[in-house]
C-alpha cells in the first residue's frame, strides 16, 4: 500500500514539473515570438526606408505647392487664412482645381501620405523679447500669467530669457549665465544667442515643464522639476500653475522670423498678448473670422485683408497694435506621415516665402 502511495507522489510530482517546464517554456516560445515581429517590423522598415522619405520630401513638395497656390489667388493673394486649403479648409471659390488634392491619406504608391500644415505667423516670435523694450517686458509678463507663473517666476524667467539670448557673460539680478549653468548637476553653457529651438526654455533657470507644457503637457501638478537633473521636489511658490489656461509653447515660436502676427490663424490668448493684454479685443477678432458659424477653417469664414482692418474690429484703430500684425504668413510648418503597409515614418519641414511666395524655401527637413 505504501509503495503504491510513494508511486503516486512520484507521478504526480513528475505530472507538476512537465507542467511547469511546459509553462516556462511557452512563456520563453511567447517572447521569442513578439521579438522577432518587432525585429520583423524593424526590417520591414529599414527595407521601405528610401521609400519612405522620399515619399515624406513628396509631401513637404505637395505643401508647398498648396502654399504657393493659395498666394497667386486674385482674392486670397492678400491673406493667410484657415480657411484656404493649405490648412485643411474648404478654399475659396476660384481654386476648384485644388479640390482633388487630399491631404489626409493622399494616395502615394505604394502607400499614402498624410500632411497637416500650420503657420508660424500664429505665434509671437519669442526672439522678438530681445532686446528688453517696454513692449517687450509686458509681452513676456502677460504671457508667463498665462501660463500660471507665480510673480516670482515671472522676475526670475524674464531676467533669465534675457541672459540667455544677450551676447555677454553679465548675470542679470535674477537671470543666470554660465556660473549658474555650469554648476548643475549636468552642466551646460547659456547660450548666448537666439533661440533656435522652443525647448531650450526648459533649460532656463527657473523654467517648469508646468509652465511651458501648459495644462496639455507636463500637468499642474505646483511641482519644480529640474529639467537636467531629473529630480522633482515641491515648489508651494508655484501652486498657482494649476490655473494656466496655456504653455510658453503655445503661444511662442523660435520659427516667427518677422515678428508679426497674424489675427487670422492665431489664437484667443495669442491675440489677447497682442492687444494690450485685453481678451475681449481678442475674442471679438476671432468672432468676426470665425463668420456665421462661429467655426474657423469653414466656408463662411471672413478673414482679415489687412492688420489695420483686425485691429479696427477690435476697436483699437490702426496704431501700434496694427503694426504688431500682418495677414500674411511667410513661415510654414509641414508635419508630413508616410505609409506603406504596416511600415511608417514621420517628417517635418519648415519652408519661408519671404522672397518668392509662389516658390517657398526649404530652411530644413527631418524625419523623427
């Protein structure tokens, strides 16, 4: 009776070990297998590679086509507006024969590609901050408000931005230049010149990804984060980010080169920093683009011909504020997903027609 008990145990014993081994072994079979289809994937990338990026330099050629378009218009050649189909809107009454170009999935064989373009001239210019005029100062204030920046940060930030694009090694009362910088845990050098890039704000003294990200980005959460160290320790100075409506990011751009800015494509707070930080202006420019409908980028759209006309809406006559806008955008911003099969692969570009709006120039172009 106990030989026969003892084989029992040992079966089962044997029974558990086969099962375990078959668990492990399924287990590694199952890793095995979703590496080699991320390595399959991987291939089947590296293979369309040259396809890939021609068909993304095909779609930057398409943008700029319909950019170019758009200006030799009789009746658009004035203004840049969401409205024209370069933006994804419906055009106007006299480019029909851009009606068959799709941007959205456009048929490239042996794929497809997808391109959505924004203008530069949405945005203020955050180079235009230097040197540190009146307007200046009360532009980068009202915009780090915004953004949730305590009075504090608002100081500190505006000597440090200084700083950062000034040519010289003088530290601001507040600001920062290399002594600073090169004391961090990882060092690097001010720059010393202008931006080239929006997120080198982040390495700014003083910066948060609160107040650059904004609400959409890094999150409110009333924290400091060091963006080179990588450590995050509570700041009860910033709690009031939890009220940003915006981030630095979306109201600036380093690719701005006139400074200007257009009222038909920028947005309710872009306009309100604009127009002597009054957000009634501001939404009363964006109703009267808007048209009927109260939509931008739809048929019945009214864009503005002129600043002086934006500027004449809001009720602030010509002056100063009409000189701080243009209707025409001169830099663009083409965001391009090429797709063949399973196999994608993403590209911007920025192109200027400042010198020949029918031809635009590529300033550069890369994949990511």
């Amino acid at each position: 009776m106990k030989i026969r008990l003892a084989q029992r145990n040992k079966a089962g014993i044997a029974l558990i070990v086969v099962m375990l081994a078959i668990t492990v072994l399924s287990v590694f079979a199952g890793l095995f297998a979703a590496r080699m289809r991320v390595e399959t994937q991987l291939a089947r990338n590296t293979s369309y590679e040259t396809e890939l990026e021609w068909m993304g330099r095909s779609g930057v050629e398409l943008a700029r086509y319909l950019v170019a378009q758009q200006s030799r218009l009789a009746n658009e050649g004035r203004y840049t507006a969401l409205k024209q189909r370069w933006a994804g809107g419906p055009g106007g009454t006299n480019d029909d024969y851009l009606a068959p170009i799709v941007i959205d999935h456009h048929p490239l064989p042996p794929g497809d590609i997808s391109i959505r373009v924004i203008d530069m001239e949405r945005k203020l210019s955050i180079n235009s901050l230097y040197p540190q005029t009146d307007y200046a100062k009360r532009i980068l204030n009202d915009a780090l408000t915004l953004c949730g920046a305590s009075e504090l940060d608002r100081t500190m930030l505006a000597d440090a931005l200084q700083d950062w694009l000034d040519p010289d090694s003088n530290s601001s009362l507040q600001g920062a230049e290399n002594d600073y910088y090169l004391a961090q845990p990882v060092p690097y050098f001010a720059k010393n010149g202008m931006i080239d890039e929006m997120t080198e704000l982040l390495l700014l003294k003083g910066m948060t990804p609160e107040i650059f990200w904004g609400p959409s980005g890094a999150g409110s959460l009333g924290v400091s984060i060091d963006p080179v160290a990588n450590y995050v320790r509570p700041d009860p100075m910033r709690m009031d980010q939890t009220l940003a409506s915006v981030g630095m990011i979306d109201l600036f751009t380093a690719m701005n080169f006139s400074g200007l800015v257009n009222p038909n494509t920028a947005s309710q707070e872009v306009l309100t920093l604009v127009m002597e930080n009054d957000p009634t202006l501001a939404a009363e420019v964006i109703r009267q683009r808007r048209g009927y409908d109260g939509v931008d980028g739809t048929e019945d759209d009214v864009p503005f011909e002129s600043p002086q006309l934006a500027a004449g809406v809001a009720g602030i006559g010509g002056g100063s504020v009409a000189g701080r806008m243009t209707t025409m955008s001169m830099t663009f911003q083409v965001f391009v997903e090429a797709r063949i099969g399973t196999a994608r692969r993403e590209f911007v570009a920025i192109f200027n027609r400042a010198e020949n709006p029918s031809d635009p120039v590529i300033k550069f172009f890369h994949w990511r």
